[in-house]
C-alpha cells in the first residue's frame, strides 16, 4: 500500500511546487509592472 501511494503524494508535490513557484513568478511581475508605472508616470 505505501509503495502503491509515494508515487502520487509525489506527484501531487510536484503539481503543488510548480503551481507555487508560478504564483512566485506571478508576483514578481506585478511587482515589476508596477514599478514600470511607476517609473512611467515619474517621467510625465
């Protein structure tokens, strides 16, 4: 039953891992974005 079950736990980290590191990269660039705007609206 474990051996049957560490696959998709694994699995499913993965999934997790990626979807959070996604989310990471999501706020960097708004971050980004908002410093562009900044720096956009700085310059009017």
């Amino acid at each position: 039953m474990k051996t049957f079950c560490q696959p998709s736990t694994n699995k499913i980290t993965k999934q997790f891992l990626r979807k959070n590191r996604s989310i990471e990269l999501d706020k960097e660039q708004a971050f980004q974005l908002e410093e562009v705007q900044e720096t956009l609206l700085g310059s009017l």
